[in-house]
C-alpha cells in the first residue's frame, strides 16, 4: 500500500513539472494564439484587445494554476482554434492513438517473445542466424522511414490499403483496425527486432548458469529447463524494455500519424503547438505523461509477480 | 494459461492483417468528391472572422454576401437580386432576392442582412476584417426586401467588399456561428473532425445552379501526404500544388495550369539601413534574374512581375513594368557604390519554413545576391512566428512572401503601402504614394482612378519599394472522372461547378 502511495505521489509530482514545462515553453517560443486567430489582419490594437478579451495578459503562475485546478476537476477548457472543449475532441483522438500503440505493441509481444526463444533454442543454425542478421538491419531502420516504405510498397505498388484512406472507428470500425495494421507494423518491427535480441541474449546468459546446469543433472528436458526456469528469469530484462518500449511507442505513433495521415492525438498535438492553442496542447501532453507513467507502474508491478525477490 | 494467450494474440494478429485487404472500398453509390487541403480551418468558421486565406477558400462553398465575385472578377448578385447606389455616392440600396433560404431551411430576411453587415462591419462589438467597413454609418431594413447601407465617405469600392466572404450573410438567431456554420451557399456544412476533415452536402433548396456532387468532403492532409494520397486515389482533387510536385503525379489526373494570384517579392524593410536608399533597392532588383528564379525554382512556370499587382486584375494590370530592372550585374555594382556599399552588405532574409516554394526562392535569391556583393542569409521560421515577428512586428530585415489580395480591389493590393496603413508591414513611406492614394480613394470617375492606380504601381516600380519577382504558377490536379474545375481570380475554390463526365 505504501508503495502504491508512494507512486501516485511521483506520478503527480512528474505531472506537476511537465505541465509547468509546457507552460514555460509557450511562453518562450514567439507568436501567440491571438497572432495566429488574426493571421494577416493583425494590428497591435487589436492584438491587445483580443489577448485582454482572451485572458492571456494575466500573470502566468495565476493562468497555470487556474489551467492546474480545472484539469484535476476534468475541465480541460475550450480550444482557441476549434471554439469545442477539449475534452470532447481529446475523447474522439485518444481511442485512435490507444488501438494503434496497443496494437503495435501486441505484434511486439507477438512477434519478438516466439522468435526470440526460438533464435536462442537454435543459436547455432544457419537460419538463425539469417533472423540475427535482419534483426539488426530491422532494429537499424527508423519506424517513420519503414512507415514511407510501407505507404510505397503496400499502398502505391501493391494497393493492398490506400494511402490516407483512413475511417473513423465510428463510421467503419474493421475498416479502421485495417488501416491501422501498416502503421502498427512500422511502429512493431523495429521494437520487435530489438526484443529479440534482448531476449535471445539473455536467454543465453541465464542458460550458463550454475542453477540451469543443476536442473540438467537433476533429468529435466531441454525444454523443460527452458520454459520452467530459465525463461522466469531471463523475461525480467525484457519485461523492462518492453516497458520502456510501449512508453516510448505511445510518442511513436505521434511520428507515424503523420506519415500515415491518421488524424490521432499526435496529429493534434503537433497542429496545437503551431496554432499555440494552449489548452489543446497542454491537455495532451499531460495525458501522454499520466498513460508514461501509469505505464511504468504496472511494469513495476508485473516486476514484483515475475520475482518475488525483488522489493 | 500462457498457452491461451498465445493463442488469443495470434487470432488478433491474423484477424488485423485478414482485415487489412478489406480496407479501401467504396461506402455507398452516392456522388463524392475528396478535396484535400494543406491545412485544417484553424481560425473559425464564422465568416466574419475568417483571416486565413485557407479558410476563405473553402468557406466560400457555404456562405455568399449580398453579391459574390465570378470567374472572371465581376461581381454578380447573390442573395440580393440587385443594387443601387445614390448619386452621392453614399447610399447602397440593396433589393433581396425572393426564396434565398439558410440552410436550416429558413429565409433570408432584411433583419439577417442587417446583422451580418453591421456584425462584419464590427458595429456589434467584434473585431472586423475589413478595414473598409468602418466607413459604414449606418444600416437601415427599408422594407422587407430592401436594406440600405449608408456611408460616411464614397467607396466605390464598397460592393467589392460587399462580396467578400467575410461580409457573408449569416442568420441573425444562430447563437454560436463560430461552431455551427450557417450560410446560404450551394454547399451546406454537415460536421468536422479536426484534423481530419470537414463534411459538407449540397444544399437542395440553394436559389442558382445547384452542386452536381452531393457530398463534398475537405480532407486535412499534411503536406508529404498529399501527394500519397493523391496518388493513392483516396483525394480526388487539391489545388495549390507546385511544378515541381506536378512531375510527380502519374496519369490519372487531370492537371489545370492556373496562377496563385499573388505577389511574390523579396519584401524589404524599408525603414532600416540599407533598405531604406532606394539605390540599395534598385541595386537590389538589378541584380536578381527573375526567369533564373522561375527556371531554377520552380521549372520554369510563373508569370514575372514588376510591381505590386498580379495580371489576373486585367486593367490595372501593367505588363511594362515587368522589365523595369532587367538582369544587369555591372548596374546593379554601380547603384551599390553610389549608395556607398560599394564592398556590398550582410543582409537576412526571413521566411516561414512551411511555404516551401518560398524558401527555395530565397535559395536561389541568395546566390543571385551573392554576385554583387550582397551576402545574404535565410532565417526560416515557424509562420506564427513569422506573423508576430515579421507581419505584426516588423522586426526583420527582408522576406519571400507572396501577398494576395482579400478582396477585388486594386486597394486590397495596394493600400498597404500607404504610409500609415496598419498592414504597410515593409514600412513603406513615400508622400507622393500616399498623395495619390488618397486621391484615388476619393474619385469616382473610372478612368481616372485607373490611371491613379497605374501612378502607384509604376510609383512602387521605380522606387523599388521590394523586389518583385513573380505571380506563382499553381497545378490543380483532378481526378479523371470530374471536370468542371474553374480558377477564380481570388483565392476561392467553387466546387459547386465540378460534375462527373459524362
């Protein structure tokens, strides 16, 4: 309990400082909403009206801890550049941006943790290590690249989706788990390769040890010896990275939607910050922060069921 | 257990794949059109407070003033069937067309056309778009199918405006225009995903000739997409594309050469030095070559230009001027030693880094200023901050832009060079511009106000208050299955008059 207390005070301190973050960093970077709603038309008077009308003359720590005390009540505001709330719009974007990073990362999991054993199991062959060489080209290849060869080979060459043809959950929802396939395999493959690397290596490691030599002596099979003790141990590390993984898949698909033209969380978020609409951006970065660090607490935990032992 | 979960993550992986050859079918049999457009509406969708010229275009579907530009830059009657003006020059008398319907299904009356002018014109609080309008006195319903604008000073300019969407009429008892559009025009608007498309249908009681396409969709498509999905069938038109991008696109489409209708010109900050001698500018315009830029940047389509006007405009347009500074290295040397920078100057040259056409211009600009001794060198930035540091601001030095004109008046172009004009963003200052300017303003005779015009433009030339360089040529690929496309000489797009082959 103690150590549930201690987290959620951690994920809200990491909250604390990146939304403050954020708030600092539109202070910094020129422009504001008010030049961007009055584009070319703009005329310092009327700046300075609409910036009074909007409430952004007013001191920052006093905006930022208003902005503070209505997003822990559920209000996220309106945003300046679609006068909707946006917690209606975030509602509508997040399911989008969630079913594509979970669904990179079943592949991950799906992909990586079979071939993975399977590489170990077979270290010397020659087909395993045809997989260890395009593993490393694979790891080696940026998603967002793999993502315009994909749109090229898949899209364009082969037609097998179409390029931009993206439908909304609500209007077609296999049509949209299809689309998302292509975007979730360029997210998947390069995470993947590297966890089997990390499995296979660490598989491989553990299979040296005394206590493995033991189980040996002691009659097990092969396999036995495999998936009873040696994976229990070697899936710590992997269970780490794959954590760290699914965190940083979560900022991925925000670089895939935009190849992809999937009109996701990160789409918004990237048009929010040119637009400087505050309340969108801040919203989504919050959130992106609180699912990081959600995340990491139940790597914590599925930590602690893998081995007992650690504290 | 473990087993089962293998299982279960191997039918979701084989079902999402089986799932992806399923995608890219068609949803109805019903006519559609896919317009992709380079930027979701991110000001609003109430007319009146509509600044990116992005947002026009496509607004321009839904809503329509008492008048509305044709394709060929006359103004021709919309929701009003007609208009007079008082020999004074100072009463507009406009007679509302019988049966022009919002698209909530309710009629136009004189009370909505009252609203909407004096709500455009900024008389009820909000800001206004068109600086012109403040000469408005007053707006009085007459009758039922009459209202009277009635201004302070004679603008024969003032049905130009009229015509412009942001003086679009809107109903008066729509509580939130800037969610919910309602207009008048041959498209009615459905609903919106932000960043992700804008639905519109056609309107079936529109008063003129009705939309071919009953559904019309705006698709957001960031730039390195768009022409994917062109490719990829699922937009079937975009206007706003470059010659170098048109080699790109394959055989499926239909390609129309039109121009952007604006002012491209290295813009120079004419308050500071060295941009403030006029023999630095001219220097300037000497030592640029204009078909170079065309040739090198933008495979040789554009028209070049010599001064602040755009050949679409037709009689204020003057072609002469074209060739005012032609290419001429030794010149260019001479001007710059008589002007003591005779060693040449460092100079930068700010552009928005979205606007690619732009950036390569101020490419080619640099070596071409490089010749002369000018060491010039670009600064790209975000476009806001371009708008608060270069439009609003008028902290730079010099800037590649292209300048469009709001509306169908020569003042929309040339206005802002007058001395204390709140959009003059170069600075420009000249007693003799401005005498003529406010001339202009006040002549009534057609003729004259030509010639005025043409003073200021050849004004501008001479003086080389910037560096002009060209109207940009634009590509607008189409689908084979459409046609109808046609070019405004403002920077709208009419989708109502795009239909399928036959």
């Amino acid at each position: 309990m103690k150590y549930i207390g201690n987290k959620l005070l951690t994920m809200l301190i990491t909250v604390l400082i990146v939304t403050m973050l954020v708030f600092l960093a539109f202070r910094v970077i020129p422009g504001d909403p008010v030049s961007n709603m009055l584009g070319t038309s703009a005329t310092p008077e009327k700046i300075e009206r609409l910036r009074e009308q909007m409430g952004l003359n007013r001191p920052l720590p006093v905006r930022y801890i208003e902005w503070l005390r209505d997003f822990f009540f559920g209000d996220m505001g309106k945003s300046y550049t679609y006068g909707s709330s946006v917690r209606s719009m975030l509602a509508s974007k997040i399911p989008i941006t969630i079913v594509l990073t979970v669904m990179s990362f079943v592949m991950v999991v799906a992909i990586s943790i079979p071939l993975g054993i399977y590489t170990a199991k077979h270290e010397d062959k020659w087909y395993s290590k045809a997989i260890d060489a395009v593993n490393q080209i694979t790891m080696s290849i940026p998603s967002f690249f793999l993502g315009m060869m994909l749109t090229y080979v898949f899209g364009l060459v082969l037609r097998w989706f179409r390029p931009g043809g993206f439908v909304n959950y609500k209007d077609d929802l296999l049509g949209f788990l299809g689309y998302l396939v292509f975007p979730a395999v360029a997210i998947a493959l390069p995470k993947a390769a590297m966890t089997i690397k990390l499995l296979k290596s660490s598989v491989l490691k553990e299979g040296k040890l005394d206590y493995v030599r033991t189980a040996y002596s002691r009659g097990n099979s092969t396999d036995g010896v495999l998936y009873k003790h040696v994976l229990r141990n070697a899936l710590i590390p992997v269970i780490t990275f794959l954590g760290v993984t699914l965190a940083d898949m979560v900022a991925g698909s925000i670089i895939i939607e935009q190849v992809f033209s999937i009109p996701g969380l990160g789409r918004l978020l990237i048009t929010s910050i040119s637009t400087r609409d505050y309340p969108v951006a801040q919203a989504i970065v919050a959130i992106i922060a609180c699912i990081v660090i959600v995340i990491n607490f139940i790597v914590d935990i599925l930590y602690k069921l893998t081995d007992p032992r650690i504290v | 257990m473990r087993k089962r979960l293998v299982f279960i993550l191997s039918v979701f992986l084989t079902l999402t794949i089986a799932l992806g050859g399923c995608s890219g079918r068609k949803t109805g049999d019903s006519s559609k059109i896919v317009v992709g457009i380079p930027q979701d509406l991110e000001d609003s969708l109430d007319p009146h407070k509509a600044t990116a010229a992005g947002t026009r275009e496509v607004l321009f579907n839904v809503f329509e003033g008492l008048l509305k530009p044709d394709e060929n830059g006359n103004l021709i009657p919309a929701v009003a069937k007609e208009y007079e003006v008082t020999d004074d020059g100072l009463t507009y008398k406009f007679m509302l067309r019988d049966g022009v319907k919002f698209h909530n299904g309710n009629p136009v009356t004189a009370e909505d056309v009252k609203y909407s002018i004096e709500k455009s014109a900024g008389m009820t609080g909000e800001e206004s778009l068109i600086a012109a309008f403040s000469n408005i006195k007053e707006v009085n319903v007459v009758s039922d199918a009459e209202v009277d604008v009635v201004l302070n000073e004679t603008d024969v300019d003032f049905p130009a405006y009229i015509a412009s969407v942001n003086a679009s009429v809107i109903p008066k008892d729509n509580a939130t225009p800037d969610t919910t559009p309602i207009g008048t025009g041959p498209y009615k608007y459905i609903s919106r995903s932000p960043q992700e498309n804008i639905i519109m249908e056609s309107f079936d009681d529109y008063w003129g000739n009705k939309a071919s396409i009953k559904n019309l969709e705006f698709k957001i498509e960031n730039g390195d997409s768009m022409l994917m999905d062109l490719k990829g069938g699922t937009i079937d038109l975009t206007m706003h594309i470059s010659a170098t991008q048109i080699k790109q696109i394959g055989d499926d489409f239909d390609v129309h050469e039109g121009s952007m209708n604006l002012v491209q010109a290295l813009y120079l900050n004419n308050k500071i030095k060295p941009f403030d001698d006029a023999r630095v500018r001219q220097a300037m315009c000497y030592a640029i070559d204009k078909q170079a830029i065309l040739d090198l940047a933008f495979e040789g389509h554009g028209s070049p230009i010599g001064s602040s006007m755009f050949p679409s405009f037709g009689k204020y347009y003057m072609p002469e001027l074209e060739n005012k500074y032609p290419h001429d290295e030794a010149k260019a040397k001479e001007l710059l030693k008589e002007a003591g920078y005779a060693d040449g100057f460092s100079m930068t040259i700010t552009v928005p880094s979205n606007y690619t056409p732009h950036v390569d211009t101020a490419q080619v600009l640099v070596e071409q200023l490089k010749t002369v001794g000018i060491n010039a060198s670009i600064n790209q930035v975000e476009w806001n901050t371009w708008l608060s540091d270069v439009y609003t601001g008028r902290n730079y030095e010099s800037t590649v832009i292209g300048v469009d004109a709001s509306s169908l008046t020569a003042d929309a172009l040339l206005g802002r060079f007058y001395s204390s004009a709140d959009n003059n963003f170069i600075n420009y200052s000249n007693e003799e511009y401005d005498r003529l300017y406010e001339e202009s303003r006040k002549t009534l005779d057609d003729n004259r106000r030509t010639e005025l015009i043409k003073q200021m433009e050849t004004l501008l030339s001479e003086d080389a208050a910037n560096v002009y360089i060209q109207d940009m040529a634009e590509f607008v690929p189409i689908n084979k299955k459409f046609e109808g496309y046609t070019f405004y000489p403002l920077y709208v797009q009419d989708i109502s008059r795009i239909k399928y082959k036959d």
